[in-house]
C-alpha cells in the first residue's frame, strides 16, 4: 500500500487522474472499474480536460461501475448511471454500450449479481479500480458488517450513508433505502487499485483503514491485503494518521 499525501482536494483529483490517464495510455483497451460521488468528481473533470487537449483516447476502453441505488431509473437525476453521463461519459469518446452500471430496476436482483459478476470476468476483470472511502469506512456500498460480502449483492444503507447522502436529495426520506453493489471480492479482483480520500470527515476512517485491524465493520481495511493500492489522500484527510 502506497500513501500519497496532497495539498488540496484539486492536486488529490490530478494525481489520481494522472495515474488513470497512465493506464489509459499503456492499455488503450483496459477496463477500468469507476466510483461516483463527490470524492471521484475532480478526477473526472481532470480527464476530461486532458481528452479534450487531445492527451487521452477512451475509445476502446471499457467499464464498470461500483454501485447503483436500488429503485432509481437511469434517468433518475440521483441514480449513478445519470452520474457517469453527465460527470464523465458525455464529455469523452467512450463507447457507451461498453460503460456498465448495475440496473437499479432490475426485477430478479439476485439474478442480476450473479449477471454482473459474470460480465466482469467476461471483460478479462478490472485493470484499475477507482475508490472512494466512505466515512464509516465503506468501499462502493459494503457497509460494516460482520462478514465480507464476496460478490456484487443488494444491501441495506446504513442510517450514516444515508444521512451523507442526503445533501444530494430534497430530503433524507428521498435517499433510496439500498442499493446494488460489487461485492469486497470484486473489488480485490482489480489488478490496481487507486483509492481518493479529502476532507477531515474522513480522517478517522482512513486511519482505520490504514492502520487498523482487517475487519468487516470497517470494509476498508480489507484493502491491507491487496498487493497495488494507492491511496491519494489530502491533508485534511490525512490529519490523524
């Protein structure tokens, strides 16, 4: 595991964009495993300013996605499949048909994970895994638990995730209630795996990830066992390590 420490949120997103780009660059058809939310948001900004000045390719590559909440439309303005159109995949030559998401509608959910496992190891697996680190130490949705969950699955939002994400909806009874997810085997199936960490909320966290023990209630952790993770991190979130 390899800590980068960064200024600010912005030299965060470039250094993280900066090794995307690399894996880009040495394997135009790499499938990379993508995050939403605020923590990955600057990172995508980055790329799509350096594919506009004509540095990057994204033609060929494909993707996946971490998560998606369970009941939203892909047109739903808070579902993550609006997400990655509006943020990321509107704005370079990606080839939609290869970017996936998982189908919050989905009718037969336990049939669809298995679906989703089944198309990740169809691409050939994830060659970078973009992360984000929730404040209770979730990686995509796996919440603390007493197990990890192996494989992509539904699960219930703890009552803190669904108080962060709040301040995307009118209101916390509109924050969708659970969500699909790629499971922690998933996620340590990935080849590389880049983590971006800002702000001092989730000081705490990243220290338990860090140097606490391996344990499911703090999902993160498990990260200590995967032989490429870099976490980019600033200041901020830094501060109590």
């Amino acid at each position: 595991m390899i800590i980068y420490k960064t200024k600010n949120y912005t030299d965060m997103s470039r250094k993280a964009a900066n090794i995307i780009s690399a894996q880009v660059t040495m394997k135009p058809d790499c499938v990379l495993g993508l995050a939403t939310g605020s923590s990955p948001l600057g990172t995508y900004e980055q790329l799509i300013d350096w594919y506009k000045k004509g540095d990057l390719d994204f033609a060929k590559v494909s993707s996946v996605n971490l998560d998606e909440y369970r009941g939203l439309s892909p047109e739903h303005e808070q579902s993550y499949r609006y997400f990655m159109n509006t943020n990321f995949f509107d704005h370079i030559n990606i080839d939609k048909s290869r970017t996936f998401v998982p189908d919050g509608l989905a009718s037969d959910v336990a049939k669809f994970c298995k679906d989703y496992d089944r198309l990740i190891e169809e691409l050939g697996g994830v060659d970078l895994q973009l992360l984000g680190l929730g404040r209770n130490g979730h990686i995509g949705f796996n919440e603390p638990s007493y197990v990890f969950e192996r494989d992509t699955h539904c699960v219930d939002l703890t009552p803190s995730t669904i108080h962060a994400n709040k301040r995307f909806f009118n209101s916390e009874e509109d924050v969708p209630r659970q969500a699909l997810t790629m499971g922690i085997k998933n996620i340590m199936m990935a080849k590389k795996i880049v983590v971006v960490v800002s702000g001092e909320d989730k000081a705490e966290a990243l220290k338990e990830v860090v140097s606490g023990p391996i344990t499911p209630m703090v999902p993160g952790s498990v990260l200590q066992l995967h032989p490429d993770v870099m976490i980019i991190a600033d200041e901020a979130a830094l501060s109590k390590m």
